[in-house]
C-alpha cells in the first residue's frame, strides 16, 4: 500500500512536471487564452504600403509556475501519508 502511494507520488510530480515543460517552462501564473498577432497589409492587395498587426485572442491552457508547485505539494502529501501509514502498520504489528 505505502508504495503504491509512492510510485502514485511520483508519477504526479512527473506529469505536473511534463505538463510544464510541454508548455514551454513559463515562470508566469496559468493563462486560458493566449495572444496571437498576425501582420495585415493597410489597403488589401497593397502591402508596399504598409502593414498593420492585428491582435487576436485564441482560447488555449498554458500552464505556469503552479503546475509544478502543485504536483511538488501532492508529491509531499502522498509521501508524507505514505511513511506515516508505514509507521502505523509497523507498530500494529509490533
């Protein structure tokens, strides 16, 4: 039991840990829309005579710096219930 808990643990740290580097790394807070800019010309057809950028907002997760914290907080609390149900197995059997 305790080291189904364990192995539970570490795969949380791993996949918040995946998670975050899927994502690129981000030290920022999650978002739930990223900002995408696209360069269109003033007069269509005409781009000699200038472009302009045009700022669209697409719906999309990216995870930040709370992924790993979080997944590193699950990690301590399984480990922490798994050696302490360890302890209390051991004096049960004692």
């Amino acid at each position: 039991m305790t080291s189904a808990l364990r192995i539970l643990a570490l795969a949380l740290l791993l996949a918040s840990l995946g998670l975050w580097q899927h994502h690129g790394f981000r030290l920022g807070f999650w978002q739930t829309s990223v900002q995408v800019e696209t360069e269109v010309p003033i007069i269509e057809g005409m781009p000699e005579l200038g472009t302009q950028r045009k700022i669209e907002w697409k719906n999309q997760f990216v995870s930040g710096i709370e992924t790993p914290l979080a997944g590193l907080l699950a990690f301590l609390a399984l480990m922490i219930l798994a050696q302490t149900l360890k302890r209390r197995l051991k004096k049960r059997e004692n």
